[in-house]
C-alpha cells in the first residue's frame, strides 16, 4: 500500500481528520495547537489526528495529497477544509461550526 493509499484510507474512513504535529494534548506547532482549539470549539467530538512527526513519509505525503504546502490541514467527510488560517477565518464565520455539527448529527 503506498502512502497516498494510507493517507486516502484516513481521509475518507474518518468523519473528521486533522494532520497535525504532536497530538492533541500536546501539539508540537503553534499553528496545530490553534487548530485543535478550533476544532474543540466546534464541538468536534469524533476528532481522527496524525501526527505527521511521527512518519516523515506521512509528512511529505499530505502535502502532496492535498497540493497544500503546509501543515496542519483539515479534512471533513473525504473533503480537504485548508490549514490553520482557513479554519480561522471559517471559524470566525461560523461556517467551520456548521460544518462540524453536519458531520456528528
């Protein structure tokens, strides 16, 4: 199975998935740690996460899967969302929100 089979099988067999670096509970970036806030206000409950630190072969992978040069990244429901300053902007909107509330009804 090739990378890109591994990250499509994530993507899709998750309702919310978030490439990211470290955890949840312990984010390595400013930018994952923004996100994941984002994401708990959102009500994220079902919250799938990839520590792309973890797999250098993951990490180079998204980007090239999405053609999104940074990390972290969003997917909804097999969908590509954006990084960090999108679900900012998406959040402040209330778009991300009801995005979120679509995928957890």
């Amino acid at each position: 199975m090739s990378i890109q089979d591994v990250i499509k099988k994530q993507v899709v067999g998750n309702r919310v998935v978030l490439y990211m670096k470290g955890s949840p509970d312990s984010p390595q970036c400013g930018f994952s740690a923004n996100a994941v806030q984002i994401l708990r206000a959102c009500g994220a409950s079902e919250l799938f996460t990839v520590n792309v630190l973890e797999n250098p072969e993951i990490r180079q992978g998204i980007k090239e899967y999405a053609n999104w040069p940074t990390i972290p990244q969003l997917y909804v429901n097999g969908e590509f969302v954006g990084g960090s300053d999108i679900m900012a902007e998406m959040f402040k909107s209330g778009e991300l929100k009801t995005l979120i509330e679509k995928t957890t009804a």
